[in-house]
C-alpha cells in the first residue's frame, strides 16, 4: 500500500481505482482477523452482554449438530478416513478453550460474537501455521472451516442474511467478497475500500452496478485504519484518505457534488437511442443480478438484459431456492423487458462466489476449479434441472434465453442442452404453459471455446463473450488479484485478435453475438468492439446511460479504423494509446456539447 502523504492525523493512500464517485463517512472494518473476509465488528452495549453469549452458544451448538450430520453422511458415502476430516471439526467447536476464549471477548472487550469468533479463529490459526509438522499445518484448513461455520450461523437469520449496517458507513474489508457486497444495503454503503481485489472481480462489479465509489489494492489498511474514523474515497483516481483535514473534506465535497450533478445529467440522456454518429444502431443490454438492477434497466431504458447473473440469489439465502420461488423471480424479470427479452445464464459458483447452500470442497485455484457448468454437471438433480424447469416456465411471460457459463469444450455445451430438452420436457408434461421459443446460448470465456466456435455456434443459437473471464484465462493473469491489474489487460493484442477471430466465426455461422464483460462499458474499449463488428453489448447497469451517450459520440468509420490499428499492434501499450487518443479526440468533445444541449428523447 502506498502512503503518499501524511500531515497531521491525516493519511492519504494510493490503490487501484475500481468505481468511480466519491464516498466520505465514517469507516466500517469488516474484517479483522484472516478468517472469513466479511466480517462485521463493532462493540455491543453493555446491556446486550447476556443475549449475545447465549446467541453464540446456539450458533456453536447449530454448527456441531450440521457437522455431526455431516460426519455422519460423509461415512456412509465415502467412508470413516473422509468422516474423520469432518469430527476433526466437530471437536474443533466443542473445544472448550475455544468458546471460552470466544466468550471472553465479548464479555471483557464488548466484541460482538462475529468478530470475537474471527478473532480467536485467527489466533488458533496463527498458531497452527507456526507448527513445523505439515500434517498439523495443514489442520489450520480445518480451523477456518469449522469458525466460518460457526460465523454462518451467526451471520445468518432464518435462512437470511442477517444486514450488519445501521448507518451510513464506508466499508474496509480485507477482500470484498461478492456475498458481502449483494447483502449490504445499498442506501447505508458510502464506499467500498479494501486491500484485495481486481477491477472485475465480482464484487468490484457489484460496486459499480451499486454506483458505490470503490478502490482495492490498499494492503494493510484493514490495520492501519479503525471503526468511526472519517474517511474519503476517490474510486477515480484511487484515492483514500483517512481523517481528512477541513480542506480535504471541502475539496472533496465539491468534487463531490460535481460528479453526482454530471451523472444526473448523463442520465437524463438516457431515452436517447444508442445511435452511432453515421447511424448504425447498437443494443446496449443490461447485466442484473437482483430485482433492483432489474427495475434500474428498465428505468435507463435498457434494450432487453443480455446477462442475468442468477447466482445473486443464491448468494443471500442459506437454503437453495424453491423452483416455485425461481419461477416467481424469472417471471418478474421476463415480465419487465417481454419482447426485448432476458437472457438468464445457468448458475456460475465457484471462482469467486459460494452459497452457503452449496457447500464446496476448498480448491487452490477456484477460478480453474469446479465452477460454472462443470459445478452444474456434478449438481444436476438439487442445482441445474430445478433452475432449468424455472427458466423453462417462466418463457411463458416473454422472450427468454438461457446461456451457459464456462463451457470449454462441445461436451459441455451437449450435455447442457440435453438437460435443458429435458427440463422442457418435464414441465410441458406437468402441464406448465412455456414460450414457443427459448433461444440458447454458448458464453465465450473459456479460451478452447475459440477454435471451437463453428460447432459451438452450430449447436446453438448466439454466443455472448465473457470478457472478465475471457481475458483472464487467455492472458493466464487472475481478474481477483490487485497485483494483476497491469498483467490483465483487455488491450492485450491477443484479446484484440480473439475478438476479432470470435466476430469472424459468429458471422460464418450465421449466430447473434455480444458482448457482457465489464470491458464492454469502458469508453476506448467500446469504440474497439464497434470498430470490430459488435453492435450488442451487455454493461453493467450504473453503466447503461453512459454506453449510450459514449455510442451517440462514435462514428464506425472512425472505430474502424482504430479497430485496424488494433489489430496490428504489437504491444498493448500501443492499443490503450491509440484507443484513448481516440477517445479524447472523439467522444470526449461530443459529450461535452450533448450535456450542453437540451435534455430529453431525439
Ligand atoms: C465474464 O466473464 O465476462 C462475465 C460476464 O461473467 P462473470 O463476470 O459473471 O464471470
Ligand atoms: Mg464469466
């Protein structure tokens, strides 16, 4: 983490700017020990003292009994080594060393019982990873398990997530995992800061979906920052400022105000069709996960939802969702856009994101692990066909399309298809009325896919690239990690180039393409994808009024003559230059004189 100037109380940090805006309030630390990211710390009142113990014993005694059952099933199905794992936990909780120690922060130091579990988790952790044996060491897996368990429960309210913010706050996390970020109320979240994270990791796009100024990258400020101390985001310049003085607060204030009165205007451009200069229309499609986004697509004029991120969900409930449930949430979503349509994508888990109804065996590399359809494959009858029969029914309020994620070879998108046919089958059987045509769809993002594309495509009926993903598996550099933030880079020439090879098969097949990764909403990307061919992109939903003003501003004759500049570079350097230069020339002028002219539809 970079300090970049002190004066007084106050600190000034430079990390990775993730979404723009400025935030100032009060800091909320989520985490402070190494265990679960997501935690919430704060004192409690004296008089809340005897609540919150018993709260903790009945969250040891909840995560024994699932973990005695679990033992017990892990037994018969894999035998008494694997059932061993699992008590090696359950004597972690009923330890009494552990509780006590737990207890005794909360009645000595007023923890609440979350931080006090994470705190001593921590400790023991600490202390295991000190051992030399590396059969202990490797216990210390067991240690984090068994306290992440025990927080799930405390965490967690009747199947809910339990919200943890009373009052506005911005919010320091160790990482901002995307379960923390979906459950947080968007109206209490003034920032988001922490020291972990790439710009396209889940919860960065949530950030930017939430419009919630955000910078990551800040190592050690989980430390060096305390709860209630005032603190300043810039999630432009990647700026956070702790304790600012009376000038900075000023300062920042005005920028303040002017960003909010900027972005109010740009919205109030958005009715205006996403027509290029020369008159070549582009669809702009919304990414949502929940009904919020939803309502916010609609309320930018959105041309349809090019990618419905159905994991959202399942991210904020303990229990997996009743179809019934499903149904009910489709059909909203396909009522709001029936003839642009919706397009949900099959559950993607794993990476970075875990319900707490899916429980998943650690892996080193999540990201390379099971996620996405390879997970579905192995969940076909609790996961996959219950949320295929509901995108199956809910055709019936509208044009839907279903995509799958991470699809890396002909098999998976096959055996994807076949479970679909029978979902369909099913619910037409049980007498569910359906639409007459759910249009299905490959996702890009598994480089093997590319070469692939004329019998991936053959097979389907559009493709949509996954350019978060897309770009890091092809450039081997994760999108979670602040220190791959150069090594990711969309204007890579490889990326370029794939883009252009994906473009070329998606026409020789004769197939519908998009666009929905977060690069697709950034201005000198956009223009690249336009000049490439793409004319329908899928942003982020904060992101949909400024795509189309960015459209309004662009001619294809200009773009594709940066596309072929693009495409014969050598080094990303030359394509980021070109593509800014571009964008200054170009789209920065046309949406100063946009925003000066009268407001409204034309
Ligand atoms: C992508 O990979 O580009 C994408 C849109 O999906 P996600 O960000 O959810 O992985
Ligand atoms: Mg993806």
């Amino acid at each position: 983490m970079t300090e970049i100037e002190a004066g007084g109380q106050s600190r000034v940090y430079r990390g990775v700017p993730v979404a723009e805006g400025i935030g100032i309030g009060p800091a909320r630390l989520m985490d402070p020990a190494h265990v679960p990211s997501h935690v919430p710390r704060y004192r409690i009142g004296d008089d809340s003292i005897e609540r919150e113990v018993r709260r903790l014993k009945r969250a040891f005694r909840e995560a024994r009994e699932e973990l005695e059952e679990l033992a017990e099933r892990v037994r018969r199905q894999l035998g008494e080594h694997e059932a061993d794992m699992i008590r090696a936990q359950v004597l972690m909780v009923e330890d009494p060393a552990f509780v006590t120690e737990v207890e005794e922060l909360i009645v000595e130091k007023r923890l609440n019982p979350e931080a006090a579990v994470a705190e001593v988790v921590g400790r023991f952790e600490e202390m295991i990873a000190s051992i030399d044996d590396p059969y202990l060491r490797e216990r210390s897996a067991d240690v984090r398990d068994a306290g992440r368990r025990v927080l799930g429960k405390l965490l967690f309210v009747d199947g809910a997530i339990n919200p943890t913010l009373t009052e506005p706050a911005v919010i320091v996390a160790s990482h901002l995992v995307p379960s923390l970020t979906v459950r947080l109320d968007r109206e209490m979240v003034l920032g988001f800061v922490s020291e972990h994270g790439g710009r396209t990791s889940h919860a960065a796009i949530l950030a930017r979906s939430l419009a919630v100024p955000a910078v990551t990258g800040l190592e050690g400020l989980t430390d060096e920052v305390l709860d209630e101390e005032m603190v300043i985001v810039d999630g432009a310049d990647g700026v956070v400022i702790v304790q600012p003085t009376n000038e900075q607060l000023e300062k920042y204030r005005e920028m303040e105000r002017r960003f909010l009165a900027r972005r109010r205007a740009v919205i109030a451009q958005t009715a205006r069709p996403a027509v290029t200069a020369d008159g070549a229309a582009v669809k702009v499609l919304a990414n949502v996960g929940d009904a919020g986004e939803l309502a916010l697509a609609r309320e930018y004029e959105a041309d349809g939802v090019g990618l419905y991120r159905t994991e959202v969900e399942y991210l904020t409930h303990t229990s997996l969702p009743h179809e019934e449930r499903l149904v009910e949430e489709y059909s909203r979503a396909v009522e709001l856009f029936p003839q642009a349509g919706v397009v949900f994508r099959a559950l993607d888990i794993g990476g970075d994101k875990f319900p707490p109804s899916v429980p998943l065996a650690h892996e080193k590399n999540p990201f390379i692990g099971l996620r996405g359809l390879r997970l579905l494959l192995q969940h076909v009858d609790d996961l996959m066909l219950p949320q295929l029969r509901a995108i199956a029914r809910a055709s019936a309020a509208g044009r839907t399309a279903v995509m799958y994620p991470m699809i890396a070879s002909v098999a998976d998108l096959q055996a994807a298809l076949e479970l679909f046919d029978r979902a369909l089958d099913e619910v037409k059987e049980e007498g569910h009325a359906v639409g007459p045509d759910i249009r299905q769809g490959v996702m890009i993002e598994v480089p093997s896919c590319v070469p692939m594309l004329p019998e991936l495509l053959g097979a389907c009926s559009f493709g949509s690239v996954g350019t978060n993903d897309l770009v890091q598996y092809l450039l081997a550099a994760d999108r979670n990690s602040e220190r791959m933030v150069d090594a990711y880079d969309p204007f890579h020439p490889a990326v370029i180039r794939t883009l252009a090879a994906i473009l070329e098969a998606g026409r020789a097949a004769e197939r519908d393409l998009s666009v929905c990764g977060e690069a697709a909403s950034d201005p000198p990307f956009l223009a690249l994808l336009i000049g490439l061919g793409y004319r329908v992109v899928s942003v982020n939903v904060g992101a949909i009024p400024r795509v189309k003003g960015v459209v309004r501003a662009l001619s294809v004759a200009g773009c594709e003559d940066l596309a072929r500049r693009a495409l014969s570079a050598r080094t990303a350097e030359e394509v980021l230059s070109a593509a800014e230069d571009f964008t200054v020339e170009h789209v920065e002028p046309a949406q100063e004189r946009a925003l000066d002219a009268p407001r409204g539809k034309g």
